[in-house]
C-alpha cells in the first residue's frame, strides 16, 4: 500500500496525511484504486510524498521507497503522469487532473454472477473479483484503467458481490453515457489474477438494468457466462447552479483513476435565467491537453536606461544580484517552463542598435 502525504511549504506550515491506498498483496506492480483531493494553486509550488510500504501481518511494515512529486511537474507533464525511479529499484507513477466543480453523486451497484465459466482447473472453482474501469483523454489514457475493485468470492461460480459505492466523477466525468468496461477477474494469491471475461457498458445503461438486466461477459470471442445487475441508482449528485471549489487529486501509479476534469451542464431549477459557463482556467486549457510554448521577449531600446547605471534593468551587478528583466524572467519562467511541451524556450530581443542598423526582432545569443 502507499501513504500519500501533502508537504509543508511555508515554516509555519506542517505536513498532512492524506491518506493511504488500499492494500495490493503479493503484487509488485500494484495498480491502486484509491484517489486524494487537496487544494492546489497554480503558481505555487505543491509537493507530495508517496511511500510504498510492504504489509507484513506478524512483524512490523517494511518500507519499500518513497519519491516526491511537485504538482506543476506532474499537471505539465505527457497525459498529466509523472514517473520517479526508487533508488532501490522500481518506478513510482503519478497522475494528477482537475476534481469536478461539482458532485455527479455515488453510483450504488451491486451485482451477482451467474454460471460464470471456471477457469481454476477440473479439481476447483474459481475466486471471482470485478473490477469497474474507464479510459482517460490524452497521451497514454486509452486503456483500461481500474476505478473500484471488488472483494473475491471464494469457490463461487454464481458470486453475490457485496455493495459498490464508485464516485460517478471518478468513475465517468460525470458523463453517464461514457464507455465502461466491468471485467471479471479469479483471484490468485500470488497476484496473477485470470481473467473471465469482460463487457463494455455505461452508468445509463447499469441504471437501465437494475432489478432485472443483465451482461454477457465474453473471454476472446467466447461468453464466459451472466452478470446480473440487481441494484443500481445514484445518490447525493450536487444539483445546485452555485460554483464550488476546485480541488486537484493524485493519485501513485499511471492506471489509478483520479477526480476528473469534469463539469455539469447548467441547469435552470426554477424557470430563471440560468447560470452562465464557468470561464475555464489555466489548469483546464493544461488538463484538455493544450499544448503550450514558453517564449522570452527583451526590450533594448534606450528607455531601459544606461546598463552601466546601477538599477537600471540591463545593469549586470557585480555582488550578482538579478536586474528587473531576470527577476521577471525568473519569476514567471519558473512556472510556465513546468508546462512547456518541449523544454526549449527561444529568447528574442528588440530595439538594439548593432552593425548599424537598429534591430526590432532578433535571436538573443
């Protein structure tokens, strides 16, 4: 399991446990489910600590690394997913997106198997699991990606699965026509679970079947038995026209689903004007994969005062304190460069007098 931690960034300030994931046995490559909101605001630098520790029952836990990730690498990297290399080996991923400004409610479901086909071998039966998955947009988000993971049911080819509460945010954007996958899965306690079968679906579709609907689950080309839906409904989706806060999530590995960039459409309750659309924001443009350039452009014409003038915004200081272009070059580079798609960042000039002839754009270096 690992234990997400959000760092302190100002000395009056102390770290917060977030929380920690679910518990992944005999798996090295563990694909958690669990996801953690915090607060973010862009411009400033957020870091989180993840540590993966080993569950040891009778002893005590064994730590197996940590890595620490700063929120504007992760948000600006490919798909929004970053990697850092433990330095006893391995690599820890995470990925980051915008929460939804509002809840689309908990998906309660609850479904049972019948006469799924046993893929345990002629002398036992079959564990099976289910797993709720969802692709994300972007680089690296069209596969299957786990959002719940039920509990196994031992020795049962006709298992009830015990209730799923699932985010519908986290599970669908909001979007209850968006493609699911539900895939079945026997447990194995070595970690190497075999598949059963799978189906596509989505939350209006499992709404639809509560009660009395079912799924055929196919392994290749080949139904490997019934899944019937017997309870699903949504509960507790935030209906109101205010805005609310934003928050951002993360979550330790690429697959593991996290609070999505989601939003409603507005909705008139009482006959009035509706609520106008929200103006994205910057993390929004970043999240939707627009892909930015960092560009530096500096003014050198005479307005900028003599350079050999101390104070003055050309002046190189001897004691190396930054004039006024490095501090704002410093200041805002730092942040944009994070988001950069290529890390190159092209530094032009104008109004310089060189040769001549008075320069308005030219390649500085």
């Amino acid at each position: 399991f690992a234990i997400v931690t959000l760092l302190a960034n100002e000395p009056n300030e102390t770290p917060r446990v977030l929380g920690k994931t679910e518990v992944i046995k005999n798996s090295l490559s563990p694909n958690w489910t669990t996801t953690f909101l915090f607060d973010y605001e862009l411009g400033k630098e957020t870091h989180v600590n993840v540590q993966v520790i080993d569950e040891v029952r009778k002893t005590s836990d064994k730590p197996m690394g940590s890595a620490v990730f700063e929120i504007g690498d992760v948000l600006g990297s490919p798909g929004s997913v970053k990697a850092k290399k433990f330095k006893k080996g391995g690599i820890l991923y995470a990925r980051v997106q915008k929460a939804a400004p509002k809840s689309a409610g908990k998906l309660a479901l609850r479904l049972r198997g019948i006469k799924l086909k046993n893929v345990e071998g002629m002398f036992n039966k079959s564990d099976p699991f289910f797993e709720a998955r969802r692709t994300y947009d972007g680089p690296g988000g069209g596969s299957w990606t786990p959002v719940y993971r039920s509990q196994h049911v031992k020795n049962n080819l006709n298992p009830k699965w015990g209730p799923a509460t699932i985010d519908v945010n986290t599970l669908c954007d909001g979007d209850l026509d968006r493609r699911l996958q539900v895939s079945i899965w026997d447990h194995e306690g070595d970690g190497k679970h075999d598949s059963m079968g799978a189906f596509e679906t989505t939350v209006n579709e499992l709404l639809k079947a509560a009660g009395s609907g079912t799924f055929t689950p196919k392994k290749g080309s080949k139904s490997s038995g019934t899944i019937a839906v017997d309870e699903c409904k949504i509960t507790g989706a935030d209906t109101s026209t205010s805005e609310t806060v934003i928050v951002n999530s993360a979550a330790a590995d690429p697959s593991i689903p996290v609070m999505p960039v989601a939003q409603f459409g507005n909705m008139n309750l009482g006959g009035g004007a509706a609520t106008p659309p929200r103006k994205p924001t910057f993390v929004d443009y970043i999240s939707g994969n627009c892909e930015l350039n960092m560009c530096v452009a500096i003014d050198f014409t005479g307005s900028n005062g003599d350079p050999r003038t101390p104070g003055t915004l050309h002046h190189f200081s001897q004691s190396g304190q930054m004039n006024g272009y490095e501090k704002a070059i410093v200041g805002v580079g730092n942040i944009l460069a994070k988001y950069d798609t290529d890390q190159r960042f092209p530094v032009y000039g104008f109004g310089a007098k060189y040769d001549g002839v008075v320069r308005h754009c030219f390649q500085v270096g």
